[in-house]
C-alpha cells in the first residue's frame, strides 16, 4: 500500500489546511477509514476525524494520534505536489502524519482477529494555533477510557526505517508572546522629543535572552526565541512602537514557571528604566 500511501499524503500536501479548517483533509480520513470497512467519528474536537478498532478478544486502549493542519508559510520547495494554496504549506509535516496513521488503520484492521483490545486512532486539527485541537477532541471525549496515548513526529534528519525514542519528556512545552514597545514618534534629527520604541525594544530582547543563560539550571533545557520584530516605516522617523513576537519552550513545569515570570518581570523593568510603555500578551499552549 506505500504508493497508495504516498499519493495520499502528497494530495494533503498540496492542499493544506490550517488551524480547524481542516475539512477538506479530514473528509479525505473518513474516505479512506470508510474503504477499510471501519466506523469513523467525524467533527470531533470541531473538525478532528476518530475510529476505534476493536479487536476480537478483550484487552486494553491505546490511543494513537496524529495531527492535520499546516502552517502559514508560502512553500517554495518547487515539488511537484506543492501547496497550491498560497500563503499555506505542510512545513511540519503533518501531511506525513496523517498518510501514516491512514497506513496503521489499514493494518491494525486486517489483524483486528488478533488484536487484544482497542486500538483508537484519532486525527487532530490546530495542533499548530494557540486555540488547540487536542484540548478540543479531549472535550470531545477521545481520551475518555484510554489507558495509554502515543503518538510520532517525523524527523527528517533520521534515515528512512529508522526511528528514535526519548527518555522523559520528548518535546517541550510551547508559548508564544506578543511584545509591543510603545514610544513617542518623532523626526531622526531631535530624539529627545520623543522616546524610542527600537532603542527599547533592543535592549529588551538582549535583556530576555539572559532568563536562559543566566537564570535557568544549565541541566534544564528551555529556548526564548525572537521569530518577528517589526518597528517603524522610514530611515527618518522615530517610530511610536516596536512589535515583538516569539515562543517560549521548556521541559519541565518549573522552569516554564520561572520563563514567564522573568519575561513579565524584565519587560516591566525596561518599561521603566527607558520611559516606555510595554504591553505583553503571553500565552500558554497546552498544557496550559
């Protein structure tokens, strides 16, 4: 079944889909969960697609889990199968992931005399947007009399067959922040008539980046990472604000704690010793 496998995921990739407005890829999931003679449960966590496959003699749940949506990137890959939906790819992979857990269905159900227990296969979407497909689909119920969850992720840096398992916690934890630094515009040539959003905003990002290198136990992993900052329209204006954006990873609770505070801490701390206002929206995925 790989070059059916394949075709489907490269279809999904060509047509990505971000957030829950994953209705064109999930109604490909019940297309196929269908086909193998299942019983999918569709709209589930909003757009997500569920199945149970029960074996034939009792046993225990195991859920498995892959994701749907895509990012909002413009691909420029040049593949035959590019998104042809701009301004949208599956940079992540997800496409990979959902063609996957097709392929699992497929052989879990042709050795469902076998199977010992059930085996519930969920497709979730928004994995990548604040607002969360798995909080949703839990809300929905999917994890209700499960006794173990796993999932995957690709990793195109390992060979094809390989596969890598970590210890503990294999990924982090995710928040996102929106900074903006707001100053008093004025012309390039009399700066002490207004106040400098950028000056501020610099020194807060160099500020920031200490909470990691300076605050945290070395042994525990984090990240602070500044993706945007966007201040200002010419070469000779002072500009009235300076936008921030970024994420927050940790691996442990603690030290997601002890970011956050620190971030809102040093903000206000800059705020005042540059004679700026700073407005932060911080905001935790999931787990919250």
């Amino acid at each position: 079944m790989e070059a059916h496998l394949i075709a489907i995921r490269r279809d999904i990739h060509a047509h990505p889909e971000l957030g829950f407005d994953t209705i064109r890829t999930a109604h490909i999931v019940e297309h196929e969960l269908l086909r193998l003679g299942l019983s999918p449960q569709t709209g589930v966590g909003k757009t997500g697609v569920v199945v149970d496959i029960v074996g034939e003699q009792p046993g225990k749940t195991i859920l498995i889990r892959a994701d749907m949506d895509a990012l909002p990137i413009q691909e420029q890959t040049g593949l035959p199968f590019s998104s042809t939906y701009p301004g949208k790819m599956h940079a992540c992979g997800h496409d990979i992931h959902t063609a996957t857990l097709l392929g699992v269905a497929a052989i879990v159900a042709q050795y469902r005399s076998q199977l010992k227990g059930t085996a519930r296969l969920i497709f979730q979407p928004a994995e990548e947007t604040p607002e969360s497909g798995a909080e949703a689909m839990i809300a929905d119920g999917v994890a209700e009399g499960v006794d173990l969850a796993i999932t995957l992720h690709n990793k195109p840096e390992l060979a094809a067959g390989e596969i890598a398992l970590t210890r503990g916690a294999s990924t982090a934890s995710s928040d996102e922040f929106d900074v903006v630094v707001h100053g008093k515009s004025t012309h390039a040539a009399r700066p002490h008539m207004g106040t400098d959003p950028i000056i501020a905003a610099a020194n807060l990002i160099s500020q920031l980046q200490t909470i990691i290198s300076r605050e945290l136990d070395p042994a525990h992993s984090a990240v602070l990472t500044i993706g945007h900052i966007h201040g200002g329209s010419t070469h000779n204006i002072i500009s009235d604000s300076c936008l921030i954006q970024g994420t927050v990873r940790a691996k442990s609770p603690e030290s997601r704690a002890h970011i956050e505070h620190a971030f809102k801490r040093i903000c206000a701390g800059v705020a005042l010793s540059l004679n700026t206002r700073i407005d932060v929206n911080y905001q935790r995925g999931v787990p919250r």
